[in-house]
C-alpha cells in the first residue's frame, strides 16, 4: 500500500459519529438545544485540537488484538477520564472501486461521560511508511489536509435527528507524541509499515473534523454517520446504552 492510499484509508477509517445528550449547551454553530460544545470553547481542560492530538493517542495505543475500531474489543479499551472516545472502522473491504467501511456495533457508555470524536481525520508521520529526510511540521500538516480533499458526504444524526453544519468543526492538532504497543496499527497496514515496533514516536499532526458532546442522558440511543473521500465510503450504526 502507498502512502497516499494508507494515509486515505487511516483518514476515512477513523471517520466517527456524532452523539447527542440532554439540550442545554449553546453552540456558535447549533441552536442553543445542540449538545456539541462551541469549537472554540476550551471543555474538560483542553481545546478541540488538545483533544483531536489525545483521540489519537488513544486510538493508536491500542493493539489490534484488542481494539475497538478493529471490532476485537469493547468500547471501553484504553477510555479513561470524563471523555471517551468513540470511532469508525478499521476493517474495510473493497467493493468495485470503492473502499468500504460499515460497522454495526452496540456500546455501553457511563452515565456522565462526555464524548468526543472525528467525522473525517488524518494524521500525518515520517514512520508509517519512513520517510528519509523526515518531512518538516509544516510539510507535515499540508500533507494530513491533503488526505481530506474532496471530502464529501459528512452526515450524522442521532435517533433520526440530524446534526447542522458539521462541516464548521474542522481543525488542526497541536504536534503530539504517540505511544505504541508491538501489535499496533500501523504494522496492520501491511509493508513497508508492518515491522515498526513498540515505541514513542514524533512529531505527528492531525486534521479533521471533529464534535465534542456533553454526557449523553440514560437510556438507548441510536448514532448513524456516514462519509467519505473519493475512491471511499463509510457508513457506521452505533446503538449505545447509557447508565
């Protein structure tokens, strides 16, 4: 796999839902009865952007033996803290000339748990594939943009309601740091990539879209998103049980 493909497929496979909870919570692109917090707002000690660079850290710190996104492993691997993380799929197939990811799962959340996520994301490293010379930061973000052209298709509701103007949450991570186990992701991307070892790896930069929800109110509730970039589609159900 190329790089371009691999970083398309980690950009779309880690596409997430959007969640709801009891209203309350103002946005500056939702009316005052959405539960996604503002995108400036700084919620539960970080920005949007602290919190894209720690959903990545969490997802990549997990092995693929038991991993959420892979399906090996519940929703509550590796969550820690007043927010949890939730994701798309790492387990595509191809159809035609399309990558598909579809993932039904049924999840169990806290009560009081806030949620955070991507609609669409990429990151970018000079590991998975190694790069000699290393990309520079710079060369580094416009290279994660770059994975999410042409991005198309970025819809979410929760129980038949659809969230507005998702495509406004977009940001940028600061640089960050991940820590890797020896069954990792990147190794199941296949070569050059699947002799990369445990380990601390950096610099790393993320791009996407990301929403950011208070605690979801007890009782069930049903997430569906969907999205994509050229030559990829995803669709992902969410059945999630809070108490």
């Amino acid at each position: 796999m190329n790089r371009f493909s691999r970083r398309a497929v980690v950009a779309v496979a880690t596409a997430a839902l959007v969640l709801t909870a009891s209203p309350g919570i103002p946005g500056v692109h939702a009316a005052r009865s959405s539960p996604v917090m503002p995108l400036t707002s700084s919620a539960f000690g970080h920005s949007y952007g602290e919190w894209s660079a720690r959903w990545w850290q969490w997802s990549y710190s997990l092995p693929t033996t038991h991993h959420p996104l892979f399906d090996t492993a519940g929703c509550e691997a590796g969550q820690t803290g007043k927010v949890w993380f939730l994701g798309g799929t790492f387990t595509l197939i191809q159809q035609g000339n399309e990558v598909v990811g579809v993932a039904e799962r049924t999840c169990d959340v806290p009560a009081g748990k806030a949620l955070f996520f991507p609609l669409l994301n990429a990151e970018w490293d000079n590991v998975c594939p190694p790069l000699d010379p290393p990309l520079t930061v710079p060369e580094l973000r416009q290279a994660a943009a770059a994975a999410l052209v042409g991005a198309t298709g970025l819809t979410a509701t929760i129980d038949g309601q659809a969230v507005d103007n998702v495509v406004d949450f977009r940001v940028q991570s600061p640089t960050f740091a991940v820590t890797i186990p020896a069954q990792n992701v990147w190794r199941s991307f296949g070569p050059p990539c699947d002799t990369i070892g445990a380990g601390t790896y950096a610099p790393i930069v993320a791009d996407g879209w990301y929403l950011l929800v208070r605690p979801l109110s007890h009782g069930e509730h049903t997430l569906h998103f969907t999205g994509g970039i050229p030559g990829f589609r995803l669709d992902i159900t969410y059945h999630l049980n809070i108490g």
